[in-house]
C-alpha cells in the first residue's frame, strides 16, 4: 500500500516525515506531499488528487489546518 498524504504546509512534511515511519507498518510506502497554504493545496486537489486516485492499492489523507477566525473576548 502507498499512503499518500497531502499537506497545507511544507512544515508538516518534516514532522510527517519523522513520525509515520515510526507508526506505519514497514510494508506501507507514503508519499508527503507539502503546499503553499490553503489555495495551493485545493488546486491540488482538483488537478493532482484524480490522478493519484486511480492508482492501484493507494489510500489518500488531507491534512488542513483548523483555522478559527472567531475571536472570544
């Protein structure tokens, strides 16, 4: 299995880096790949994300941040 993994920040790519080989199972291969914030990410999605879709035994995650624009006072 290929597990791909897209990311809204180039920064995620070296934590992902570090910590999924330490919880995936050695048999899982992952790709990471980081964009340039929420835009670039979505264009991704639309143009990278079918193609990656079709590839036999692959398993996708979209990692996005959680942003609040609310603000208590």
């Amino acid at each position: 299995m290929i597990l791909h993994v897209f990311t809204e920040e180039p920064s995620c790519k070296n934590v992902l880096g570090i910590l999924l080989p330490k919880i995936l199972p050695e048999e899982v291969e992952f790709r990471i790949y980081p964009h340039q914030g929420k835009q670039d990410l979505e264009r991704a999605l639309s143009t990278t994300l079918p193609a990656i879709s079709r590839i036999p035994d692959s398993k996708i995650i979209i990692l996005r941040d959680y942003n609040n624009h609310c603000s208590d006072s």
